[in-house]
C-alpha cells in the first residue's frame, strides 16, 4: 500500500499539419466566423502517417524524459483513447514495445474524452494499492480517422494529439499530488461512435446543456474533496469541447480567468488528449506554478465524466 501518488512530468505531441478554419470551408459548407463564435477555435492539427500509438509514444517518451526516472522504474501504462483502429494489440502494450518497457501491466481504457481523467485515477488507485509504483498515463486520439469530413456539424470541432503524464508514488513524508476523483456516467447515446458507421455523431445541444448543467458541480465536488476552493485554483484544464462550455463554468466556479485552459483554440477537441494535452502546453509556457493545485475535469461520449485536483510537477 502506498500514501497515494503525485505527477512528475507531462508531455504532448502534436502532429505537424494544420488544418485552419479557412481550410474547412473549401470542404463543407462553413465559415470561420461561425466556428469562432460558436466553438472558439481557430485551427486544429491532423495527423498523416502518425498512429494513435506513434503519437501516444511520442508524448509519453517526452514526459518520460522529463520526469527522472527510466524505462526500467514503469510498472503501469494505462491509454485512454476512444480512436484505436485495432482491438488488440491494445495501445498501451504498443507503447510499451516502442518505449522499450520491459513487463509492466498495460491497458487501454476507452470513456471517450473523459478518459485521462479516469486513466490518472485509475494508475493513482493502483499506485494506492500497491500494485504498481511508477504509471505511464496517457489520453491520446486521432479523431480525423472517424470524422465524417462531408458532416459540417463535426467535420470542424475535432482534432489530433496526445498527452502523457508520468505518476510515482509518493514517500510517507509527501503529501499525494493526485486529488481523490469524482467520476460517473449518465447513459446516453448522445455522442457516439458505432461499428456500423464509423463516424463520430453527437446531438450538440443535448450535449452542450448536459455539460453546461453537470460539470459545475462535479468541479466544485472534485475541489470540496481536495479541501481546495475554486478561487484558489493554479489552473482550471476542463475538457476543451466548446470555449461557450469552458468559460461560464469557470465563472461560476470563480476562478480566476487568467489560469483557465483554452487550448481549444489552436488545436479543436481532442478528446481523451485534450487535458493532458493543454496542462502540457500550459506548464511548458510558465503559466502553472510548481505544486499549485489544478483542477481537471474530463466529460463526454456514455456519457461519461470525472475530475480531480492535482499539483503540477
Ligand atoms: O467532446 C465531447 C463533449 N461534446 C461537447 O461538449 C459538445 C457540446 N456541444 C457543442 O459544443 C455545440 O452544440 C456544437 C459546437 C456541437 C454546435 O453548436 P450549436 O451552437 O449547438 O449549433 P447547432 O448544432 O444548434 O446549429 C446551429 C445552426 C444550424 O443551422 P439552423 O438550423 O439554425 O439554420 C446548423 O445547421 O448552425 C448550423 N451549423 C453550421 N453552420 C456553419 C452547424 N454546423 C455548422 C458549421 N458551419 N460547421
């Protein structure tokens, strides 16, 4: 058993192709004002060659080099991701074999863009327990391989990328860096992504009112549970799905507006990739403090959700 867990490093990739909004309405009927106003972004990446597992090593190599410890400290690799072309080998197992993991457990877990969020909790609680010590977690998603790019209502929200973070377990003087989770679903086929039509669909309005509603009050539940008020928050990194949905909550929770992700902008809706994803780039740039606390809340396809505080590495 061990006291819990704290986040050494993280670490994302992004493919290099940029597909602006510009680029979108020579293919749909669309507009870059209407993206804008609606979703807030302006540009998102898309990946050629790369695979789910190519982009999901390329991070976690990154934040393993960034976190001090070796190939030979990892006992744990857990992927979240909804966009794995293969059932098996899973993800993880792959990143393992490019990584040059020798044995550790190894599994993909799939709650859509939630699934960082229950990835970090699920390599935390086995932490916890002591059957591992180190974890690899990432979110990663290559969404344009199930985008529907003649479907306007999705063609321009989703994007490309991976992001990683290396846990460890803490010492018995350390205070744990991975808050406890509040995490749950409420079944619907909302969003969805069947076998029989290999396509992202979503009923946007149904979506956007269920998670205007619903994620203030797993947010402020995930600070109650860390024993943090919203206003004393590092960062705020929800699930970057609509500028329209980040912004109100954060100002309901009342946090300040300076330390809110909004990675939506240059880079769409990356699904399981977009938390890690954002912190990644947020801490790269300075914009989080060292131990601060930061809240993450990760809500979509299931419909699923969950949240946490953590301190950055
Ligand atoms: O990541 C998982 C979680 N997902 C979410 O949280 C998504 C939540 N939902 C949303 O973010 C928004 O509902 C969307 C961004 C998906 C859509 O925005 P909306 O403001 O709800 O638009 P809408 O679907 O109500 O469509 C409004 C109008 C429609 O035209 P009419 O019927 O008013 O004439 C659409 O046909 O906008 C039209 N439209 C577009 N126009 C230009 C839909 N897509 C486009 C487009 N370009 N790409």
């Amino acid at each position: 058993m061990n006291k819990g867990s704290k986040i050494l490093s993280f670490g994302h990739y992004q493919p290099s192709r940029v597909l602006t909004n510009h680029d979108l309405a020579q293919m749909v009927d669309t507009n870059d004002e209407w993206i804008q106003s609606r979703v807030g972004i302006k540009e998102r990446r898309i990946a050629d060659s790369e695979t789910v597992a190519d982009m999901a090593g390329f991070a976690a190599e990154k934040a393993l080099a960034a976190s001090g410890l070796t190939v030979e400290d990892i006992d744990l690799v857990v992927v979240a991701t909804c966009s794995a072309a293969d059932r098996s080998p899973n993800t993880a197992c792959r990143v393992a074999a490019k990584l040059g993991i020798a044995a550790p457990a190894a599994f993909d877990l799939n709650t859509a863009c939630s699934g960082f969020s229950y990835a970090l909790a699920t390599a935390d609680h086995a932490i916890r327990a002591g059957a591992a010590r180190s974890a690899i977690v990432i979110g990663v998603e290559k969404l344009s391989e199930i985008t529907d790019w003649t479907d306007r209502s999705t063609a321009v929200i989703f994007g490309d990328a991976a992001g990683a973070a290396v846990l460890t377990a803490v010492g018995d003087d350390e205070e744990p860096g991975v808050g406890p989770v509040v995490w749950g679903s409420d079944p619907s086929e909302a969003i969805a992504i069947e076998g029989w039509r290999p396509y992202i669909v979503q009923e946007g309005q149904k979506v956007f009112r269920w998670a205007t509603t619903q994620v203030p009050g797993i947010a402020i539940e995930a600070c109650k549970r860390a024993g943090v008020e919203p206003s004393e928050l590092g960062g705020f990194v929800p699930h970057q799905a609509n500028l329209r949905i980040i912004e109100p909550i954060a100002r309901k929770l009342g946090v300040n507006p300076d330390v809110v992700a909004r990675d939506i902008v240059e880079s769409g809706n990356t699904s399981a990739a977009s938390i890690p994803l954002a912190l990644s780039k947020m801490i790269e740039r300075g914009e989080i403090k060292s131990g601060a606390p930061v809240l993450l809340v990760g809500f979509g396809g299931g419909l699923t959700y969950a949240g946490q505080v953590v301190r950055c590495p």
